[in-house]
C-alpha cells in the first residue's frame, strides 16, 4: 500500500496530484522529485510502480520478497539500496529487525519498507523541518535514512552492553552462575547479537561506496558528490557500532566459556565431596562386614567389650578421615 506520495521542489513539500505517475512528470518539468513510500505492497500493487519508474524486476523481486542482506547495486535507470534498521525490544530483551529498500532514480526515489521497525515517518518529519538538507534532492533522503538507521545502531548497541554486564554480574555471582537457566539466557544473547550482526555488517560496504571510499572509490551514478562527507560521517558511526558488536559477541563468548568452567569446577567439588563421604562410609561398612561373617574364632569375640569397642573404632577412624579430608579441602 502507498503510505506517502508527495513532490518536493526547493526543499519544501507541494501538493501534488492523487496520481503518482503524474506526480513523477510534475516534478521533473519544476525540477524538484517525488518521494513515494510504500509498506509492505503486493505484486500487483507495485506492478504501477514498476512500470512508471522502469525499475530492474531483479530488484522489484527483491524489494516484494524482503528478507535481504544490506547492499547497493547500480542498474540503468536506478539505484537499489537495501536497509536493516534493527530494534531493541527492553520487555523481552530481544532484537528485532525490519528492512528498507530504497530506488534512487534522477528525479524521484522509492522507498519500500517491511516490518515495524523502519524509521521513514520519522525521517520524512525530520527532512520537512529542514527544508535546507532536503533541497540538495532525493540524495539528502538516503543520507537521512542511512543516519537514521545508523544512530539507531548505536542506541541498540547500548542497550546491549548494559545487558550483556548485567548477564556478566549474574554469571559470576557466588549463586547466579549455578543457575539452571544461565547458559540458556548467554545462548539467547548470543543469538541476539547475530541478529544485530546481520544487519551492521554488510551495511559497510555499500556506505563505503556512497562515500566514495574503499575498493569503489568512483563515485555512484544519482548520488550527488558533495553528500560523500556526509556519508563518511555515517560510514565513520558504522564503524563504531560493528567494533562494539565484535566485542559484545567476544565478550559473550568468554562469559559462556567462563560459566562452562564454573560448571565444571563445580561438578568436579560435588564429586570430591561425594567421594571422601563415600570413603567414611566405607569404614564402617568393611569392619562391620567382617564381624557379620559369623565365624566362630575371631578376635576379642567372647569379651564383654567387644562391641563398644569395635563402635569406637569406627567413630575415631571417621573422625580421623573428616579431619583429613577438611584440611584438603574435599568437604
């Protein structure tokens, strides 16, 4: 469905006709550019779309089907930019991720966005109370939306790191560590931070291009040149935000690690204890046995003390070894 459709001439919104298709010829006779917005359409609806703009069906398909890697490819008549803005859910503690595509032409741009955490009614607000950024033409929108989605990065990635000490405190707590359920939570962390990885990661690449830095240092057809400080700058924020996710997910995984190795030396101290308890109760158990063989000659069988005796033998042989075994340690 089209969310927004409107023509944009000098950095100020116009009312433009109902129609899109003549929205495109309007803007291009006054020299401005259309901005169209869609959610999550249908084939048929973006069928029109399509057909007035010329856009590549490669990335008609990709934009209808979603669930894409962050990139730029460069056809004819277009750009194709594909977007993940990512969002922190502090209920459950999860991430979450949408996808905007964006087609960049010479005078109109389309942007085509899947789930709820795309940023573009925002953006669009910001671009209209700046009628200064927003006259610099459709280039001014990407660099929006990429700073936008970027920003958000780094709130995300906060939001993790007070998560991930918060984990960090209970792992190696004297009783949080034991629990059943901490591998569990530092699994789903993990998870969590691919989720973010996903997104962050192939979004260098494409940044770097519109920078005009990198291997592709050339500059991108309907990209304006002078934009390419501002698209550092964002590709700069970039940066920071996947040098904090690489430590978050090292960090995570030393914690796991560590939460493993208490695990085990705990388990290995149940079994010491189980064992030097093991070794008392065999004390009695084996002298015991013996005097339950019944057999007729045996040593101080016939003595009115025998039995107080043999009972005190086991007490200071059991107190012999629980003394031993404490000052090793074992209990």
């Amino acid at each position: 469905m089209i969310v927004d459709c409107a023509i944009y001439r000098d950095g100020r919104r116009t009312q433009g006709p109902q129609d899109f298709s003549d929205a495109v010829d309007e803007a291009r006779s006054a020299g401005g550019f259309v901005w169209i917005g869609l959610h999550e359409p249908t084939e048929k609806e973006f069928e029109h779309v399509t057909r007035e703009f010329g856009l590549h069906p490669l990335a008609v398909e990709d934009a209808l089907k979603a669930h894409q890697r962050p990139k730029l490819e460069v056809y004819d008549d277009s750009l194709f930019l594909v977007f993940k803005p990512v969002v922190y859910e502090p209920e459950s503690d999860t991430v979450s991720s949408g996808e905007v595509m964006v087609f960049l032409g010479d005078s109109f741009l389309v942007t085509v966005r899947h789930g709820d955490g795309a940023p573009l009614a925002a953006v669009r607000r910001r671009l209209e109370d700046e009628p200064e950024l927003l006259a610099k033409g459709p280039t001014a929108v990407v660099y929006a939306i990429a700073d936008a989605t970027v920003d958000h990065y780094l709130d995300v990635a906060t939001e993790l790191q007070t998560d991930l000490e918060e984990l960090e405190t209970e792992v190696f707590s004297p009783d949080g560590g034991g629990s059943r359920n901490t591998a569990s939570r530092i699994y789903t962390f993990k998870r969590q931070i691919l989720e973010f990885r996903r997104a962050t990661g192939p979004l260098g690449p494409p940044l770097s291009r519109l920078a005009g830095t990198g291997a592709f240092g050339s500059g991108v057809p309907f990209v304006n040149d002078k934009a390419r400080p501002f698209f550092r700058d964002v590709h700069d924020h970039l940066t920071r935000v996947n040098e904090s996710v690489e430590g978050l997910d090292r960090l995570v995984t030393d914690i796991l690690s560590a939460h493993l190795a208490q695990m085990s030396v705990r388990q290995n101290d149940d079994m010491r204890k189980i064992s030097a308890w093991a070794a008392m109760a065999a004390v009695p158990t084996m002298i015991a046995g013996i005097y339950g063989m019944n057999f007729e000659h045996m040593p101080e069988l016939r003595w009115v003390w025998s039995y107080p005796a043999v009972i005190a033998l086991m007490g200071v042989l059991e107190v012999l070894l629980f003394r031993l075994f404490k000052q090793r340690g074992w209990l």
